[in-house]
C-alpha cells in the first residue's frame, strides 16, 4: 500500500475534503479527518448520517460546497442551453 501523507503536505491549492461521518468502508476519523490535516489550509465538510457514496446520496449537498469552493452560487450558474 502506497503512503501519500508527504504528498498530502505538499498541496498548495485550495482543497476541499468532504466526508460522511457514517461511511462505514472508509470512516471519516482514518480518512476525511486525516486528509484534512495534511492537506494545509484545506476544509472539510462533513455530511452527516451520509453512506460511502455521497456524491450519489448527497448529490445537491457536495454540489453546494463545490460550487463555494469555486466562488460561484447556484443562481448564477448557467446551464449549458442558457450559455449557448
């Protein structure tokens, strides 16, 4: 198994780590906490009561804080027939 803690440390660009709280195949507290604390200047967000699959489960939620992440608000996002 390979160790990326020492990679983990070297990221410079805003990072956003969002984990369930209730994953039960990777919990938080070995995963999405650790990463966080490697990871300088990054936030975690955490789902709660979330499975494994959050991007499937948490869809809107995940959405949500990646488009803070990006400095955008839903309001202001064009769907791809608006933009054309």
């Amino acid at each position: 198994m390979t160790d990326f803690r020492e990679d983990l440390k070297r990221i410079d660009a805003p990072t956003l780590v969002v984990h369930s709280d209730a994953d039960r195949i990777v919990p938080s507290a070995a995963s999405g906490k650790r990463t966080h604390g490697f990871v300088k200047g990054s936030r975690l967000v955490v789902v709660e009561g979330g499975p494994h699959g959050i991007t499937w489960t948490h869809a809107e939620k995940v959405n949500r804080e990646l488009l803070d992440l990006l400095g955008q608000r839903t309001s202001s996002v064009r769907t791809f027939s608006e933009a054309a």
